[in-house]
C-alpha cells in the first residue's frame, strides 16, 4: 500500500524500473528510428550501388619464407602493390592517362595467406575491371621480379667488390715473390715459404668470391618463377539483394541502438515515467480498476472487463446522485465505460456527452434499453455526464457533469505537474474523486496504486460525503444527504475535501480524554 512516509523517501536518480517502462511507453520512438534506420540503409544500397568489381589471386613467393612467419612479408607486398609506382606501371600496360594517385584509390589488396594475395579492382564497367586486375596482376608479378633480381645483382655486385680487394692483396704478394729473385733481395727462405702459401690461399680465396658472384648474378628463378596468377581476374557477380539486405540491416541495428538510446536518456533527463503508485498520489485518489490498452477493429477485446469495471462503479453510485467519468486521454475508453455504467444503473439514465469529439454521440447506438445520450450543450440533468480533463478543459462546466466523478487516466499520457492541475481544479471545485480507472497501465509497474492513510475504503474521495452525512444516516456509507427539513426537498449542500481518515463504521463518540489516542477515536472490533 501507497503510505504518506514512502512518497517522502529520497528517490534515485536513475531507477532502472523507470527507465524500462520509459523506453516500452517510447516505443514508437525507438522502433520508429529502426524502421527510419532500415529504410536509410535500403536507399544507400539502391543510390549508390557496388560498383562492377574483378578479383584475382596472385602466389607470392619470397627468399626469406619461413615456417614461423607472422605474415610480415605479404603485408610488404600488399603495401608495396598499393603504390604509385605499381599503379602507374600497370596504367602503361592499358596505356591509360588516369592518374596514378586516382588509380591506386580504385583497388585493394589483401593477405589471404603468408603466400596468397587477393586483389580487387573496381571500374566502370566488369571488361574494364578484369583489365586492370590483369595490368596490376602482371606489373606486380614484373615489379617483385625485379626487386629479387636487382637484390641478386647487388648481392653479386658486393661479392666481385671482395675479389677485387682480394686480388690487389694477392697481386703485392706476387710482386714481393718476384722481387725475392734479385741477388740483392733481402727475404729469406722462410719469408718466402710464408708468401707462397699467402699467394696460394689468396688465390682460392679470389676464385671462391669468383664463382659465388657469377652464382648471385643467376639471381632465384625458382622463385621469380613460383611468383605468379593463381587465379586469372573474373569478374565478381553479386545479387542485387545481397547490399540492399546488408545495407538495411545495418541501418536497422544503429536506428534500433540510436533510438534506445535516445529513449533511455530521454527518460532521465526529463519528467520520469509516472508509476501506478504516483498517479494515486498526485491525484490524492486510489486506482480502483484498470482497463488494457485499447484495440482496434471488431476484436479489439476487453468488452468483458470493461463491463465488470462498470457494474463495480454503478454499484458504487448507488440510484441517486449524478457522477462524471472524466477522461484524461483516452476519450473513446471512457465513452464506453459511461455506457456500461449507464446500463448497469436501475431505471432509466441520462448520459451527458461533453467530450470535444462527442465520442459518446458516436457510440450511441451502443447504448442500450433506457439509456439516452444528449449533447453537452443541452441544459437536461445529467446521470451519468462524460468530460474530459485534457489541457484546454473548460473547469467551470465539469461541476454540471456531475457531483462526484471518476478519473478515467491512460498511463504515460500526462506528466506529474497537470495531474496536480488536475486535482486541484477538482478540489476547487468542490468535486470529490471516487477512483481512478488506469486505462493501459504497463504490464512491468508493479507498483501500488491504493492510498492506505487507516481504516477507510478505496473510493478515498468519497470521504467528503461521510463527513456531511448525519451519524445515523443509515448503514450505507456513502447514503444520499437529506435536506434539513421535510418537505422541502433536497437541500445544496457545499462539500469539502476531507481528508481525514474514514472509518469503516462510524459510532458515537466517546467523551472521556483517556479514550483518545493520537487524535484518534477507538473503534470497536468484532470478536
């Protein structure tokens, strides 16, 4: 139950409940951005379509391939097939005058393997696609072979630079073995032994660096060989429907996570969800029945439910006395209920219909034996009259509907400040709520809508009736006020907002001081 001290707890700031029926109650928002999200999505695959695209497949093979490579070489060669130079050395093969820089924006490589590498190439046309995927494939395959051979020819290059050191060492070796034949020559025998195995090991070493540098002019055939097309450029046929359905599902996930968002930080930074404990409080009225949210068509449901609702309030009226059911954003719910409420009433009832699109009028064929619907603008005494507490009602004219009226309030349809409005136009006016009816409330809020301040019914707003009626009005509660005199007829009487508690039975009171407690008077329990 909904007490005074729980509506002065400290609320948080974010409560995850609130939040949850703030995004169900935004619904429309969120799955109205997955559909705008979608139909964006389906548009950019239908404006600017794939464009005509060919693939190939070249096999790379490279001097330093091992085992344990981390595929630092391919992504060398991507990096090097996605430059100008490759690109302006396939553009000479087409004999193209597209720039390079252009050229090189309209194809991508990637590593499939240590070495495998897939190209695409997109262009105008799939025949103009498979030409360039062709230059590129064979200016690649051209370029790597260069790369290894100008490689091999530096590493023979350096190779004869040795042998060329090696052989000015041996030339001064053979000079100073000749100069060792003159009479005057100062080398012994032992100088001399040491400079023939010098010229000796000289030599094997000149024509060792001989051989490894005619060797490294070979370069590696194999290699530049194995380097070639695996798969010949083809041109790449998708369906139609393979990027519009793509497209559109990514438009659908980010309107779908774009409008929660939206609807999440909608529900923190401004007025939060109002439970169905807080449109008790704010209304200082009890919800005494709910409704489900209304369908369209014939099998819209809820007659059922409804008609029960509306035998509980006509029991609750009783025969005499007049009631408004005023609505507050779902006119057509409370159109209906009035009707029922009116069937359920012994005899014949008037049904006032003062909504501003006359939803009762409309529903009128509905009605059944005795029950006539009016204008609101006529000046006949109304049973049962139906208004609306929307923004822009009329207050002064809700107190003709009836002296007693009943909330009929949709969830989610208006914010904490206009159900104060709400209240205080009826206090005001001196019109005391019998209950709320909660058209619509979500499924999630688990919250109590009774206000429980001690010993008195639900219809809390009723009080003001038991106040003015005499102790020994009869056993009813809620028994019609007699007039002062007999004969007179009915009296006026003006009525109050009371907001003590009512008791369920009210009985004498009783005099002495030590039978109060708390300001309260003791009340007799049975048994």
């Amino acid at each position: 139950m909904t007490t005074p001290d729980s509506n002065q707890n400290t609320q948080p700031l974010l409560d995850l409940q609130r939040v949850l029926i703030a995004i169900r109650r935004r619904r429309r928002l969120w799955l109205s951005a997955a559909v705008l999200g979608l139909l964006a999505g389906a548009a950019l695959a239908v404006l600017s379509p794939t464009p005509p695209t060919a693939v190939t497949r070249l096999l790379v093979l490279h001097a330093e391939d091992a085992p344990n490579d981390s595929g630092t070489l391919i992504k060398t060669d991507v990096a090097i097939l996605e430059t100008t130079r490759i690109a302006g050395a396939a553009l000479q093969r087409l004999g193209s005058n597209e720039p390079p820089e252009k050229f090189v924006q309209s194809y991508t490589a990637t590593g499939l393997t240590n070495n495998v590498l897939e190209l695409q190439v997109t262009a105008r046309s799939h025949g103009e696609a498979v030409a360039k995927a062709q230059a590129l494939a064979d200016a690649f395959i051209a370029d790597h072979g260069q790369r290894m051979q100008a490689a091999a020819d530096a590493e023979a290059q350096a190779l004869l630079g040795q042998r060329d050191q090696i052989q000015t060492e041996l030339n001064e070796v053979d000079r100073q073995i000749a100069a060792s034949a003159n009479r005057n020559s100062q080398i012994g025998p032992a100088e001399l032994q040491s400079l023939y195995a010098r010229r000796a090991d000289l030599t094997s070493r000149v024509s060792d660096f001989t051989n490894q540098a005619n060797e490294a002019k070979i370069g590696t055939p194999q290699l530049a060989a194995g380097t070639q097309i695996v798969d010949a450029p083809r041109p790449v046929v998708e369906s139609p429907l393979t990027p519009l359905v793509t497209n559109a599902g990514i438009g659908f996930g980010f309107g779908l996570v774009a409008g929660l968002g939206l609807a999440a930080v909608m529900s923190v930074v401004r007025d939060r969800p109002l439970l169905r404990r807080d449109i008790a409080t704010h209304l200082g009225a009890s919800v005494i029945a709910q409704l489900p949210k209304p369908r369209r068509g014939p099998w819209g449901g809820g007659a059922a439910q409804r008609d029960r609702v509306a035998a509980t309030l006509a029991r609750a009226v009783g025969e005499t006395g007049s009631v408004s059911v005023l609505e507050l954003g779902c006119a057509r719910v409370a159109a209906m209920l009035a009707l029922d409420m009116a069937r359920h009433l012994d005899g014949p009832a008037v049904v006032v219909d003062d909504l501003p699109h006359r939803e009762v009028t409309a529903l009128s064929g509905e009605a059944g034996e005795g029950v006539r619907v009016v204008d609101g603008s006529t000046a006949e005494k109304a049973r049962i009259g139906v208004g609306s507490v929307s923004p822009g009602t009329a207050w002064t004219d809700l107190r003709r509907l009836g002296s007693e009226t009943v909330l009929v309030v949709r969830a989610g349809k208006a914010d904490a400040a206009w159900l104060h409005t709400v209240a205080r136009q009826l206090a005001d006016l001196g019109i005391p709520i019998i209950g709320i009816v909660l058209v619509a409330p979500d499924p999630r809020d688990r919250t109590d809508g009774t206000l429980w301040d001690g010993l008195h019914t639900a219809l809390r707003g009723r009080a003001a009736f038991a106040a003015a009626r005499p102790a020994n009005a009869g056993d009813h509660p809620f028994a019609p006020i007699p007039g002062s005199a007999a004969g007179k007829g009915e009296q006026t009487v003006t009525l109050k907002p009371v907001h003590a508690d009512l008791p369920t039975k009210q009985f004498t009171p009783v005099d002495a001081p030590e039978a109060h407690m708390n300001g309260k008077l003791p009340l007799d329990r049975e048994g």
